[in-house]
C-alpha cells in the first residue's frame, strides 16, 4: 500500500514557480482581437458615411421636386383660377338649363292652366294663392313625379267656389291624367262677411300611364 502512494506523489511534477509576464507574450491567436476591433469600426464608419450621404442626396432631390413642383403652381395658378370661374359658371348655367327641362316637361300647360281659370272664374271668387307644386319620389328603379295645383282664397258665396271646382274638373287635360281633387274648409269671415275655400289637386302622369297600359 504504502509502494503504490509513493508511486502516485513521483507521477505528479514537482511544482515550480512561473516568472512569466503574460503582456510581454507574443499573440499565438489565428487572427488577432486587435485587427477584428479595427476592421468592424472602419466597416460602421464606413456605413455611417453612406447613411449620411444618402440622406443628403435625399434631402437635396425632394427639395429640388419641391422647388419644381411650387413653381408649376404658381405658374398654373392663373390658369387654375380661370377654369375654377368657367366651371361656377357652367354650373350656374346648367342649373338654368335645367329648372327651363323641368318646367317645360311638365305634363300640364301652366300658362293656359291660368288662363283657362282666369275664364271661367266666377265673379264672387277672389284668388288669395295659387301654386304649381312638382314633388319627386326616389324608387328603386327610377323617380317618379307627381303634381299638385292648390287654389286659396274668399268667396260670399259657397256656390261659386262649387261652381270652380267644377269648372277645373271639366278640364281635358286634367281629366286625362285622373286629377284627385280635395275641398278644403270654409272658414268664415265675419268682418268681410266671406268664406274662405281651398281645393288641392293632384295627378301622376306615370302612374296613370301605367294603369292605361
């Protein structure tokens, strides 16, 4: 037992000082820390370079666009200004255009409307408001109208406002389009010793179109 620990403690070296001095040493590595240090700083630099570089080139181009694009501006602005007054005018013209498209398509000859009223009107009728009313109705397909004739005023008589109502049903054109009429109430007036009357006519051509088909 005792043989074989001897044995044991002469496999180990006898232990020695070491006077080395480590930074004295020369560097064994394969590529040294040193030149990896100095190529990743010259490559960062380098791309720092670039970024600045492209970000000037940059800046220079969009300002130059913005130059050349506030320029064509101020050079189109007359011109701009003109077209904007053409087109306000257009409009306005168009709107004109098309309130007369309206007016004559309408069904009815309002003109002769008026005068055939103002020839059979009886003499104890007086006229207080008379209105031409078209109204518009979306539908899926397309925009269907319709018309409407109101008639207010003051009679002494209850007879004559009858005698008109009669007088507008007898009308041809209006027969033709299957004019609804209403009478409204007669409210009297006891300082001028009158009635007052109304009568509400309406028609839609479409609709009477389509029940005679």
């Amino acid at each position: 037992m005792s043989a074989l620990k001897k044995k044991k403690k002469k496999d180990f070296p006898a232990w020695h000082p070491d006077f080395r001095i480590g930074e004295d040493l020369p560097d064994i590595k394969a590529v040294r820390t040193d030149f990896l240090i100095n190529i990743g700083s010259i490559v960062l630099a380098l791309a720092l370079l670039f970024w600045i570089a492209y970000r000037e080139a940059t800046i220079n181009s969009l300002q130059g666009d913005l130059e050349a694009l506030t320029s064509e501006q101020k050079r189109l602005e007359p011109e701009n200004r003109q077209l904007v007054l053409l087109n306000s005018r257009f409009l306005r013209q168009k709107q004109l255009y098309d309130d007369l498209e309206k007016f004559f398509d309408i069904p009815v000859d309002v003109p002769r409307l008026l005068a055939d009223i103002a020839d059979f009107r009886p003499e104890g009728v007086s006229f207080e408001e008379i209105a031409f009313q078209e109204m518009e109705q979306a539908t899926k397909e397309n925009v269907e109208r319709s018309y409407r004739i109101y008639l207010r005023g003051e009679t002494k008589n209850l007879q004559d406002a009858a005698a008109l109502k009669e007088s507008l049903e007898g009308l041809p054109y209006l027969q033709d389009m299957a004019a609804d009429f209403t009478e409204g109430s007669n409210p009297r007036n006891p300082v001028l010793n009158t009635f007052g009357f109304t009568l509400d006519v309406r028609f839609e051509p479409q609709k009477n179109k389509e029940a005679k088909k």
